[in-house]
C-alpha cells in the first residue's frame, strides 16, 4: 500500500473487534505519526463508535483526520425524521452520488450581490450557503452579500452544471405568508435500543415543546439515560415484538413511533428481524383500527429495507449505508464535513418539509423561482418539494427543481426547505 500518497484513506471500524474503537485509532496514530511517511498532507476518514472516544481519536487523527461518530449521525437523523415524513429520502438524495449533491463553487460575478441574488441566479442548482474561509454558513440572511474568496454552497446534479444564468424573476402576486410554528408538547415512542438512543433523546429535547414525553421500551437494560430541558423519558424492560406488549402501548396514541435496531446486542439479520416484526405488528394495527401512526424504523441491511416496504412505514433509516456514504462523501471532499456538522445539529439551520401553502398560493402555476421568494419572505432557504402520495402513488421527493420548474401545489404538499428555528 501506499497510503501516503492516496488522495485518502478511510478507516473502517472493526465490527468484530471487542473494541473497534481502539484498533480505528490506532491506525489513525500509525498513519499520522509514522517515522518514514512522506509526500503532503494526508486526507483520513474515520468511523467512531462510542463518544467518550472521539476526543482522544482527534488528537490521534489531528488535523488530517476527519472521525463520523456513527451513533451521533444516526440518532440527529432518526430524531429529526421521526418529526417529518420523507425527510429520509431527502438525506439519502443528498448523500448517495446517484442524484444531487452537495458542491462548492467560486462565482466572482456575484461578488457583492446578496445570498438572494445568488439563490435566483444559478438556473439549475440551488444555493444553501457560504463557506467563508473555514466557516459554514447555512441559510444566511438573504441580505448577506458574497465576498471576495467566498464559496457558495449549492445543491447540483453535477458540478458541471453549476453556472450563472440571468437572475429569474418571481411572481410577487403568487407567494403567500405562512403561520410560525409553535413547538406543542408531543409524545413519542420508543422500541428497542442501542447506542444512539442518547444522541435522539438530546436531538428530541432540543426540538420539543416544554412538557414533551419520550417512553422507551426495550428488550435490553439502556441504563441512565439523564436529565433534560423539554422532555420527561420513562424507560422500561419489555418485549418490543410482542402483540400484546405492543398493544398494551397504545401507539395510536403517540404523536411519533421510533423503532429502533437491536445493533449493539445482536447481530445484522437477528436485529432487522426483531425490527420487521415490530413493524408488522404496527402495520396490522393500523389496518385494524384504521388509523395512522407516525412510525420511523431503523434497518442494518439495504435487503432488509426492501423486504420491510410492505409494511407501508413512513420512514426507513439504513443506517450503516448512511453512514458509509457520509464517509465517502467526506473522503471525496473533506470541506463537506463541515456541512454536515451544521445540517445534522439540532442548533443552526436544519432541512424542514413544510405545507406549500406557507410560501405559494395553491391551486395556480408558479415557478420554483417563486417558492424560493416565498421561503425567502420567511427566512428560509427551499431547495425541492414533496408531492403528496395519492391513489395509491407514494410520495415523491423533488430536489433542486429549475428556477423555470412550473407546477401547481396542492393540499399536503410540502417545500422542502432550510430553515431555523
């Protein structure tokens, strides 16, 4: 091998090690301080298991290495997903390279317009932020102006479609005002257990309203799970793929279902079973009482997913390939794990699906150029719609539409967009 000469490195975890943690960090400090290395700078991604290891995993890796803490990442996805539907095909749009990505580019003929002007420029790539030097800006105000050596962010289905076009002109007359959102006390549900239930439990208490519950019910003891601002947690032993301990639950009655996977006590198939039979189970409820409940699932195995489809869930979190291409998104361009840090984080700007009817008359065409002044009159950034599931269709995620994309928003259709709350 040659790693000193690659133009990265990634170090996968050790699943069958006692303590992965330890032989990825090691590999870290033999490649950062190897006597005999040469060449320039090495680019090194790393996959981290459990918190308490990461500061010391960066002062192995230093500065040429960037660690995804895989528990984080998937409990800030789970908890955000858990309170919109679809937002997982969003991420897995984002991060897979079979659609759009996420680009940096340098336009000096938009040195000192506005971060507006830059959002209606581009004809086919939406605009999300700054970088500035080694900053992140995302969704700045549209007043902020783009400096000299400022990248913008953008989403493109290709760098080499990211140009500057004439600035589009929305319809003032078709934008429309839409409600502020209030954070109310909302329940949710829990099965099953693993690492990451502390980084959603954080995640939830950051989003919820004062008052909010979370009830945990696992298989396996989840231990001290601390104190928070917003929410009340209860955790119990019990069975997560029981008929009757699931209906004893009443989930109907919970705002939000998380099903979590077994991942740290079991092993890939053991687990997916376990979390396919909790969604069988919920699914059959839901026909029963004709009800519909929120429900968001973990899965280890892309073929499991497939399989748990007829399940009819809402959301479905592969969480090893999330974080496998968040790896390979970092390896290919380390400025982008930056971006991420700021996406995922409860604090900042996040992605929101919200009713179109908040940024567009419904019922008439208008232009994406026309969604974007709508989102912008609300301090937001949009980037895509949902078009609600009907007859029979599921629901379908549109990212980074052309500024001249025309179409006509209906009822529960949703913008996608960033915004902070």
């Amino acid at each position: 091998m040659s790693p000193f000469h690659a133009k990265a490195v990634i170090i996968l975890s050790d699943e069958g090690a006692d303590d992965p943690d330890s032989r990825s960090i090691k590999t870290a400090l033999a490649l950062t301080r190897h006597p005999q290395r040469d060449g320039g700078d090495l680019h090194i991604v790393g996959q981290i298991h459990r918190s308490d290891n990461l500061e010391v995993a960066k002062i192995a890796g230093g500065t040429e290495t960037n660690w995804i803490l895989a528990s984080e990442k998937v409990g800030q996805i789970t908890a955000q997903t858990s309170r919109q539907p679809g937002l997982s095909a969003v991420y897995q749009d984002l991060l897979d390279f079979a659609g759009v990505e996420i680009y940096f580019t340098t336009q000096p003929s938009l040195v000192g317009q506005t971060f507006y002007d830059a959002q209606l420029s581009f004809p086919a790539s939406a605009p999300i932020g700054i970088l500035r030097g080694d900053a992140v800006l995302l969704n700045p105000d549209g007043a902020e102006r783009i400096a000299e050596g400022d990248q913008i962010i953008v989403i493109a289905e290709d760098d080499s479609t990211i140009a500057v076009g004439a600035k589009a002109v929305p319809d003032a007359k078709a934008t429309a005002k839409g409600k502020r959102t209030v954070n109310k006390p909302a329940k949710t549900l829990i099965l099953g257990s693993n690492q990451s239930l502390p980084h959603i439990l954080h995640e939830l208490d950051d989003y919820a309203g004062k008052g909010s519950t979370v009830t945990v019910v696992s298989e396996f003891k989840v231990g001290d799970l601390g104190r928070y601002r917003n929410l009340v947690v209860t955790a119990s032993k019990g069975s997560s793929t029981a008929r009757a301990a699931i209906e004893a639950l009443k989930p109907a009655s919970f705002d939000h279902v998380i099903v979590a996977s077994y991942r740290d006590n079991l092993g890939v198939q053991e687990a997916d079973t376990k979390t396919l039979v909790t969604l069988l189970h919920l699914r059959d409820m839901m026909s029963r009482d004709d009800v519909r409940i929120n429900v968001v699932s973990e899965m280890l195995d892309e073929r499991n997913r497939k399989l748990a489809e007829v399940c009819q869930i809402d959301d479905f979190i592969v969480s090893d390939q999330l974080v496998s291409l968040m790896m390979t998104q970092v390896s290919e361009n380390p400025e982008i794990s930056a971006v991420f840090a700021e996406l995922f984080a409860s604090e900042g700007s996040e992605i929101y699906l919200r009713p179109a009817e908040w940024y567009v008359a419904l019922g008439r065409e208008v232009d994406f150029a026309t969604v974007i002044a709508g989102a912008r009159g609300r301090k937001e950034a949009a980037f895509g719609y949902m078009v609600a599931a009907e007859d029979g269709l599921p629901a379908q995620v549109v990212l980074n539409p052309t500024k001249a994309d025309v179409r006509v928003f209906a009822d529960h259709d949703r913008v996608i967009v960033l915004a902070e709350e």
